[in-house]
C-alpha cells in the first residue's frame, strides 16, 4: 500500500532531505520537472504562480516546456518569489518566457492548458482578493487544469476548502497527502497521480487502501463529531483497538485510508 501523509510530516521530510542530501534547488528542479512529465501541458499553455515555493515549481515547469518547444506564460499574482522560486524565475527570463501581472481583466481564453500553482500544501484559510478572483476565472475557463502537488485553496490535511482550483489533473509531489481522500477533495480533483523526487520519509505514514479487502479484518465503526484534523481525532480516541470513521481505519498506531476513487495515480 502507498504511503499517504500530512502536510507537516511532509514539510518536516522535505527540510530532512535538504538539510542531509539534496539541495532545495535540486528538489525543485526535479519537482518541476516531474510535473511535466507526468501532466504533458499543450502548447500554449499558462502557468498560474503565486508567491512561494509552488511558484517555483511552475517556473521550471515553463523551463521544460521551453526546452521542448512548447510556449508558456507566466501569470504572476504578484512580483514576490521565494529564494529558488527567484533563481528559476530569473532563468525564465533570460529564456525569453513570457511574464504578465494577474487583475481584474485577465482572461483565459487564448490558453490551452491552465497550470495551478497558486499555493502549495501549507495554504489554510479562504483565497481573497486577486487570488481568489484568478480561482473563479480558472474554473469558469472550460480549459484543462493541472493542478502541482495540490489544488490552489484546498487542506493538505482534510480536504476541505472555501473556494479552491478545481483540476482536471493533480500532480502530487513527493508522496500522496491526507486532504486528498477526505473531505470534498474528491468533488474538485478530475484524477491524481503522484511523483517521487526524492524526498526521505522521517516518520510514519497512513497507508493508502485500494478497496476494502486491504483493511483490516475486524473493526469497530466510531462516532466523532466533524473535526479539521479527522485522522488526529480518531487516533486519540482507538486506544489499541481498530475503528473506522467514514473511510479511515486506524488502531492508534497503523492507520489506513480507503482511497474513494480519486487515486489513479503511479
């Protein structure tokens, strides 16, 4: 069964792997990349970038794209970058990739392929001003959307969302998120796959069940109230013992989560 983790075991894995192994350029790079590969944006296509490193991501995407010869657009929300987000931004330049500024009057429809990367997995809350107003353009486009690593406004950890990208395809990186078989994610993700680059795991997943025979044989169904953290509810309250709730399984310890049809992915 595939691995499946929250947002900050993936965060805490993520600075694990730079620190003892391999550069944050070096990740991004092979993020970017991966995304390209897996996702196969058309030419002439738009790459959506916010102000982090899933920005970055996309930067380098346009860089692949370029190297294959195919046009990209970079659509910026705002002239802000992270650290390597400026390094791969600055090589788009120097490319001759194009760069325009989101408002109120940006448009979608000379595009093929709209390429989300907006915000990345840490993101909570409502998108709001420009962002959220680019979110409503995007999914009233009618184009093919490719989401990098998760849709643009959507929870890592529960799937729940105020307003958030809505994809044709979501590319995950590194390993498969919690938030994507919980909550509403599976009403906002066409189909998902998931791309390694790399990253050393430092803790314990959740384990990705295909179908019920993967679960455990016997266990209890369990009564929680709605919670913004479902997995940390129903661990706290198994004390040794498997209980379900909706499609998570868990003892305490071994925790499984039944993939609800969203998964398609490698």
């Amino acid at each position: 069964m595939k691995p499946v983790i929250s947002v900050e075991l993936m965060r805490k894995s993520d600075a694990y792997t730079i620190e003892t192994a391999v550069p944050s350029k070096t990740l991004m790079y092979r993020a970017g990349k991966a995304v390209f590969e897996a996702a196969h944006p058309k030419d002439n296509s738009v790459i959506v970038c916010g102000s982090g490193n899933n920005a970055g991501d996309g930067y380098v995407i346009a860089l692949e794209m370029a190297k294959a010869g195919l046009k990209a657009t970079l659509l910026l929300l705002e002239h802000k970058f992270s650290t390597d987000g400026l390094f791969y931004f600055e090589q788009c330049k120097a490319a001759g990739i194009d760069v325009i500024y989101a408002d109120e009057y940006t448009s979608f429809a000379p595009y093929s392929d709209i390429i989300d990367c907006i915000f990345g997995t840490g993101f909570k809350g409502e998108p709001r001003g420009i962002a959220g107003n680019i979110i409503d353009k995007i999914n009233a486009s009618g184009k093919r959307v490719i989401s990098v690593d998760i849709n643009s406004g959507l929870n890592g950890d529960n799937g729940l969302y105020t307003k958030c990208v809505v994809s044709d395809i979501t590319v995950s990186i590194g390993y498969l998120k919690t938030g994507f078989f919980l909550g509403d994610a599976s009403r906002v993700i066409g189909s998902l796959t998931n791309v390694d680059i790399g990253i050393e795991l430092c803790g314990k997943p959740c384990l990705l069940a295909e179908n019920e025979s993967e679960l455990p044989d016997k266990y209890e169904l369990a009564d929680i109230p709605e919670s913004p953290d479902p997995i940390a509810s129903l661990i706290s309250v198994a004390q040794g013992r498997y209980i379900r709730w909706k499609n998570i399984v868990t003892n305490g310890t071994d925790t499984f989560i039944i993939a609800g049809g969203t998964y398609c992915g490698n």
